[in-house]
C-alpha cells in the first residue's frame, strides 16, 4: 500500500460545490478516533461511521487537509492510510511531538489529544452523506 504525503504549505483546497451548498459539521459526526505516538511522530486513525460518510471521507479528508489542520505542529510530512475493512483513514504526522514522551516538555508528549483536536474539523457536508451511526 502506498501512502499519500503532504506537507502543510501543499493543502488542496479545491471542491466541485461551494462551501454555501453544505451544512458543516465536525469531523466527529461523521467518525470517531484514536491517537498516540510513534517516537517523535503522532499517529491518528480516522474510523467512519457509515459507508457513505468513509467514501465522502476518502476524498475530503487528505493528507493535504490534515497537514494544513495541525500546520502550527509544523510536521514535516503527512502520511494517509486507507483501511477500507474497517472503514478507516490513517494519518502519520511526522515529527510533531517534540522529540517524543521521553524527550518532549509538551503536555501532551504522546500525541493523545491528537485525535480529538481532528474531530473538531468542521467539515462541509454534502446532502447525500448521512452522518448517523445507523448503517
């Protein structure tokens, strides 16, 4: 599986509605998250709740995006996994986390809150997407 990379000054900002044509929600309304650390580097995993909001989530949600959402943890690079079984996106923020648990003065050294900060994206929601956990 080859990752997508971004760096935060690459976000694509291009759409085929405008953003009035949406109601905006967070991301949390659409999935729920884990995150943690990998040395110096956060690791986010996006989990849809319905096929149609992973598939809405497949495009909107980027590298490019996430690397722009956390530009103020300057990461290096951004790298997106899909898992599609689990209906999950996977992001790899690189080096994000001051030098990691052992060696940050960060409050959140291990990347935990990462995770949460990402679920409060607002997200333009196109009126075919169902955010409900019913499918």
């Amino acid at each position: 599986m080859v990752p997508t990379t971004a760096t935060a000054a690459s976000a694509d900002t291009t759409s085929t509605t405008t953003l009035s044509e949406r109601r905006v929600v967070p991301l949390s309304a659409l999935a729920h998250g884990r995150s943690g650390d990998k040395g110096n580097h956060a690791n986010i995993a996006i989990l849809a709740y319905t096929e149609a909001g992973y598939t809405f989530l497949c495009d909107y949600l980027t590298a490019e995006r996430v690397a722009q959402y956390f530009a103020a943890l300057r990461p290096s690079r951004v790298e997106r996994y899909e898992a599609p079984n689990v209906r999950g996106l996977n992001f790899v923020l690189y080096d994000v986390l001051g030098g990691g648990a052992s060696g940050s003065l960060r409050s959140d050294s291990q990347g935990k809150a990462l995770a949460m900060a990402l679920l409060r994206m607002p997200i333009p929601l196109p009126e075919q997407v169902n955010n409900t956990s019913s499918q």
